[in-house]
C-alpha cells in the first residue's frame, strides 16, 4: 500500500473465463443435474503510476567477452 499514489490503466479486454461444470447427483433417487459457469474477466493494462519514487535502473558495466579472451591469451603467451 502506498499512501496517495495514483494508477491509470486502460481496459485492453474484456473476456469470459474457462467454464466451470456444477453437477449434482442423489444416488437411487434419479436425480441429476448440470450447470456450467463462466467467470466474466477484465484485462487492464497498467500505464502509469503517480505518486511513487521510481528506482533508477542499476547499469553494470561488465568486459566484454572477447576482450578478456584476448587479455588470457596475450598473459599466456608471454
């Protein structure tokens, strides 16, 4: 929970759900019954949230492959 953010999404779909089979015996009594239901479900997109500090994205500077490859040959030949 963050207290005063603002999320604005945008509804992208809206769907039904895989459908669920409701089925009721009595044995010896012949009575069954069947019912089936779909879950209505909403795809939301989120596009922006207000009122948080975003973290900035860590960038690690790694060597390149190649370059070390070359530095352990050039230390080996000598």
């Amino acid at each position: 929970m963050v207290p005063d953010a603002t999320v604005h999404a945008v509804v992208e779909e809206h769907a039904l759900d895989a459908k669920v089979i409701i089925f009721k015996k009595k044995r010896r009594k012949n009575y069954r019954r069947t019912k089936g239901h779909r879950q209505e479900l909403t795809k939301l997109r989120i596009a922006d949230i207000q009122g948080i500090e975003k973290p900035e994205p860590k960038v690690d500077p790694k060597p390149k492959k190649a370059a070390v490859k070359k530095q352990e040959k050039v230390a080996v030949a000598a």
